[in-house]
C-alpha cells in the first residue's frame, strides 16, 4: 500500500468559504473584540443546547476555573475528577488552591460512575467534575441522586457538544454548569474558545463580570450606552478570559452547519464499524460511540497485545509512520508527578485502559477513502 502524502490528524476543524467570509465581514467592520457578535453566539447556543444562559470565555479551561470558583471552591476543598481526562480538568482545581482527587471510570464507557465518585467522597468534597469522555454523556441525574447536595457537580463537555443525555435532552441542559470546549480538533470549532451553560441567571452574570476583570460592563456595552462608561468600580478580583466577535463569527457558521457535520462524523464512525465487521475483527471500542446519543468527537478503540499480537504503543508509532495521526487520551493524571507526589493512590481500570487505548481519526473533513486507508494500514499491522 502507497503512504499517503498528507498527514491525516485524528481530529480536524472542518472551515469552508462561509466561515473564512464571516471573519472577514467581521473585520470589515471594525469591531473585532467581545461584543454583538458574541451576544448573537451566545443566544443561537442556548436555543441549540436548550440552557437558558451561555456565557462564552477564552478557553474550556477557564470555563471549568470559571464554573468552579463560581461554586465557592477554594483552598482546603478537594475536587473529584476522572483521572483519564486532560489535565485542565484537574488544574482547574490546583488553580484555586484546591486537591483533585482523582477517581476511577467505567471499562467501557470510560467514563465516571457514581459508584467511582462515592469511593472517593469525603468531607472536604466541595465538588465534582464528570467528563463526557469521547462525547460520551453520562447519566449525571444518577449521579446526582447519590451526592449530597452540598456538592456541586460540573460537567466537563469538551468532547460532548451535540451529544444527549438518555433522557434525550442535549448536553449542556442538565441544569449544573456545564464547560464546552471550541478548541481546533472539537465538533464545534472557533479555533479556540468555551463556554459555559448553565440555568441560574444571577450566576451567570457573575460570571460575565468574571471573564472581563470582574468589571460589570464589557467594552461593548459601554460602547453602545454611552452611560456606561462612568462605571468604573471594582468589587472583586476578576480575568481576562472573554470570546472575541472574529470568534462568535466562525462559531455561529459552524452552529448552522454543525447538524451536517455531526451526520458526517456518524457515517465516518459507521465505516469504522463495518470495515471492522467485515475482516471479523472483534475490537472494543468505547460504548455507544456508533450510537445515536454520541458526539463521536473521539474513536477510541482497545488494542492490546492479547487483540493484535502487538504493544499499542507499536501500533501507534507504526500508524503515524504511515501518516496516520492516531493518538493517546490519556496518560492518566493520577500517575503524573505533579498530582500524585508519594505514588499511592491506584485505579485499576483507568490503568488498564491506559495500556491500551488508542484513537483512530475522524473529523467532518475524513472521507470514507481515509477510513478505508487508515484501517487497511490496521489490518496490516496487526
């Protein structure tokens, strides 16, 4: 088989002429910075979500920083947080001087349960951070019914922009803060970005204060009332971490294209798991991921040595040596250093699957063709 000339990452934004245009008339217009743009964003992913309030930010790490000091967490506090998850989901936590506390996940769901949240409970617990891993979304009204209610629970959805909870509701209108990452390789890509959707109006203004340096105007306010602009008291430390309209402007194409996308991605995951059918290949992948309620922003597979005859890591850098950008999500956080300093704590699941896992490309921009190459080169290999 002839090596591809171009490299084939396993996730990639999928821009057309209509989003490169949006930017360029918001250029045009000479106001690039947070402002009617971003308001219009802001109402198009509430109607879509079904939140009544989202507040845009800079990044999904702010809006999970964000979500949790709004909840009061500070130091002396503890945080539960999957382990298998990037370690923005943890240093959310650190920023505010609290301890992630780090909890195990389903085998095949990989994501948490409340019965891996309940072992790590205890009474500093001020909050939890449930990952939608892959696009995944977890049944948090579960989970919910089996915390007590003075801890909060912040769902990280950075994978999960269009997936449904089984009540069939999309993610995002659960009612808890709910941090969505706009990051290049998401389902929905601003090329950077979050946002927070959330039901309580009063905390969602707070957080508008929070994001513009704890100011209650924005720049675009004072521009547009004029009155505004004598408001200069300080009540509360506060970031910069807004949206910008060049943003909203990507973020509001790729919201009207964004159910095409998602049906692209499905036929792209649908080959995956004929092609796989096909060859008799039984492979384990994260369950639900050719289902309807899946996001499907990752294709995470089990490819172990008992499977392929191969160490995962072997496929893996044979995979990228055919140009083929398969990947790791994640090294676990609990066996980093930086969280784990006298290497006590253990989870068995999270480390098995971490031997094991590995992530095939999709996006909206692969064709059946790369399906095709990327697992004839599997196959091969194996």
């Amino acid at each position: 088989m002839n090596k591809r000339e171009t490299y084939l990452a396993f996730g990639t934004p999928d821009f057309t002429d209509l989003e490169i245009d949006a930017v360029a008339r918001v250029m045009r217009s000479g106001w690039v910075g947070m402002g009617k743009e971003t308001i219009a964003f802001e109402n198009e992913l509430s109607e879509y979500i079904g939140a009544p309030e989202v507040v845009t930010v800079n990044s999904c790490t702010s809006a999970l920083f964000l979500a949790l000091l709004a909840e009061g967490v500070g130091p002396g506090d503890e945080v539960i947080v999957p382990s298998l998850t990037w370690c923005a989901t943890a240093n959310a936590a650190l920023y505010l001087g609290a301890k992630p506390v780090f909890c195990d996940v389903d085998p095949l769901s990989m994501c948490v349960t409340p019965e891996t949240v309940a072992a790590k409970l205890s009474d500093r617990t001020k909050a939890v951070i449930v990952v939608h891993y892959g696009g995944y979304a977890i049944d948090v009204e579960a989970l919910r019914t089996e915390l007590p209610s003075k801890i909060s629970i912040i769902e990280d959805a950075a994978h999960a922009f269009g997936a449904k909870y089984s009540n069939g509701q999309r993610v995002g209108a659960s009612g808890n803060s709910v941090c969505f990452s706009f990051y290049a390789n998401k389902n929905l890509s601003t090329a950077d970005g979050g946002a927070i959707a959330l039901y309580d109006a009063e905390k969602a203004n707070h957080l508008r204060s929070l994001r513009m340096s704890g100011m209650g105007s924005d720049a675009w306010s004072r521009y547009i009332r004029p009155s505004t602009a004598f408001v200069t008291g300080l009540t509360e430390l506060g970031y910069k971490m807004n949206f910008t309209d060049l943003q909203a402007a990507i973020g509001r194409v790729q919201l009207e294209r964004f159910d095409e996308m998602a049906e692209k991605r499905k036929c792209i995951a649908l080959r995956y798991q004929e092609r796989f059918a096909e060859a008799a290949i039984s492979i384990p992948f994260q369950s639900q991921v050719f289902e309807e309620r899946h996001a499907r922003h990752l294709l995470v597979g089990c490819f172990g040595t008992k499977k392929t005859g191969k160490s995962r890591d072997q496929l893996l850098l044979a995979l990228r040596d055919q140009n083929i950008g398969a990947s790791i999500h994640y090294r676990p956080l609990h066996l980093q250093s930086l969280y784990n300093h006298d290497g006590s704590n253990s989870l068995p699941i999270t480390e098995s699957l971490a031997e094991i896992i590995l992530t095939l490309p999709i996006s909206a921009r692969m064709t059946l063709n790369d399906v095709d190459y990327v697992f004839d080169h599997l196959v091969k290999l194996i």
